[in-house]
C-alpha cells in the first residue's frame, strides 16, 4: 500500500511538472512575440518621429515669407497633432506587424488580444490546476504518515511471517554452510585421489612391463581357471558336421558343481543352534 501511494505521488508530480514546463514555454513564447511586436513598433514610432523632426526642419528653412507663414498656421489648431500622432501610431503598428491594409491590421490586433485573453485564462485554469493538486499530494501525505504509524490489523500477520521466513532463512543459511562444509571435504578428497592417481601413473609408466598383460597371464597361471578342453563333437558319416563346443560352455560350471557349490554354502551358513538343540534332547 505505502509503495502503490509513493508511486502515485511520484506520477502525479512528474505529469504536473511536466505539465507546468509545457505551459510555461507555451506563455514565454507568446509573451516573446508580444515583446518583439512591441519592439518593432517602438522602433517605428522611433523613424516616425525622426522624419517629423526632419520635416519640421525642412519648414522652418521655407520660411521666406511671413504672410505664407501666418496664412499656413493661422487655420492649425491642436487637431492636426493628433492626426499626426494617429498617422504614426498607425505607421508603427504596420511595420511592427509588416501589414499595410488597416482591415487586415485590426484583424490581427483583436486576434492577439483574443490569444492574450486566452492565455491568462489558461494560465489561471492551471494555477488552479497545481493548487488542487497540492492539495490532494498534501492529502496523499498525510495519509501515507497515519499508515506509516499506524498498526493495521495486517500488521500482526506480517510480522509473523517475517519471523517465520527468519527463522527458515537462518536453518536454510545453517544447512547450505554445512553442505559448503561437506564439499570442501569432498574437494579435499577429490584434490588428494587425483594426486594419488598421477603419482601412481607416474611411477607405472617407468616399468617397462605393460601392467594389463601381467594381469592376464596372473589371472590365467591360477589354478581355479584351468579347465580340460572337451573333446569334439562331429559326426562320423559328414565332414560338415565337425565342431566345437564353444568356449562359453566350456567355461561354464555344470549342474554338479553348481549344485555341489549350493549344498557348501548352506552347510557353512547354516547357524549351529540345531545341534545344540539335538544333544539337548538326548
């Protein structure tokens, strides 16, 4: 349960940050091409205002004659400065957004309020976004310390289990150091017989005589392997029916000697009590 919580909470977070750096970029983007239009346009009203300065110039040179002066400024009020302002607000606002048509030019100005508007509007549905989830890590964390410590009923379960797999742990450990014990000793062992077979060769490959020939003719000087050789057994009317018996049945015991044999091995296992039995009586 306490894994299942901090896994949760680790998900959660990650997506909100996640999230948080999405809308983030999103904003700074926006608010960057905001920024860069509002540049332009500075720089704009900038050239506006330094062709007005120019242009005052150029009237102040032209000034030759006073009547021509008096009859230009006499109808002049305060309205053609605000025309001119206006003119070069527009002027700004048109290089700023590289658009000459006034129609197009307010199509784009209520288009960029609407994505600002949008923006905050998004920006406010997410901070309230992060506020809620707070809230629910807060909850998450509060939960996660009362279960932490807490006893549940479980808890008594588990910790007899734990005990229980202890124990069967240390018997287990108990018994694989005991194996570990026994191995070492049959290493041991094994290291010692291999020794003992290379010296063994070693000394064995110095005689000249082959042991396995000196086994077989041991083995066929005892007396107990002697046998006579039955005679042949044919028929006198055919040549083709000449044979011998094979070597098998030669070697082999008859039922004499087998028997024989059996009657020995009884009366030498046969346990001495019946006698003692019998002399009882008499």
């Amino acid at each position: 349960m306490e894994r299942q919580l901090m896994v949760e909470r680790r998900m959660m977070e990650k997506e909100l940050s996640e999230r948080r750096g999405e809308k983030e970029k999103e904003v700074e983007g926006r608010l960057e091409r905001e920024r860069e239009g509002e540049r332009r346009s500075r720089k704009g009203a900038q050239k506006l205002k330094e062709q007005g300065r120019i242009g005052t110039i150029r009237e102040g040179l032209a000034e030759d004659t006073a009547h021509i002066r008096a009859q230009q400024t006499a109808p002049v009020s305060t309205t053609p400065k605000s025309i001119v302002k206006l003119v070069e607000n527009i002027n700004a606002l048109r290089e700023a957004l590289s658009c000459t048509d006034l129609q197009e030019l307010e199509t784009r100005l209520v288009s960029q309020k609407a994505i600002r508007e949008q923006l905050q509007t998004q920006m406010t549905q997410c901070e309230e976004l992060v506020r809620q989830s707070m809230e629910t890590l807060a909850a998450l964390e509060l939960q996660y310390a009362q279960l932490k410590f807490s006893a549940g009923p479980g808890s008594d379960r588990f910790e007899r289990l734990k005990e229980e797999m202890q124990v069967e742990l240390e018997q287990e450990e108990e018994r694989c150091s005991h194996w570990e014990d026994k191995l070492g000793k049959a290493q041991s062992v094994l290291h010692r017989v291999e020794k003992g077979v290379n010296n063994l060769f070693f000394r064995m490959s110095c005689v000249q005589v082959k042991v396995w020939s000196f086994l077989e003719q041991s083995t066929m000087m005892e007396p107990r392997n002697y046998k006579r050789a039955s005679s042949p057994v044919y028929d006198s009317t055919s040549e083709d029916t000449f044979r011998f018996r094979s070597q098998e049945k030669d070697c082999s015991l008859s039922r004499k000697d087998i028997k024989r044999r059996s009657i020995q091995l009884i009366e030498v296992h046969q346990p001495k009590k019946k006698a003692q039995r019998c002399t009882k009586k008499i």
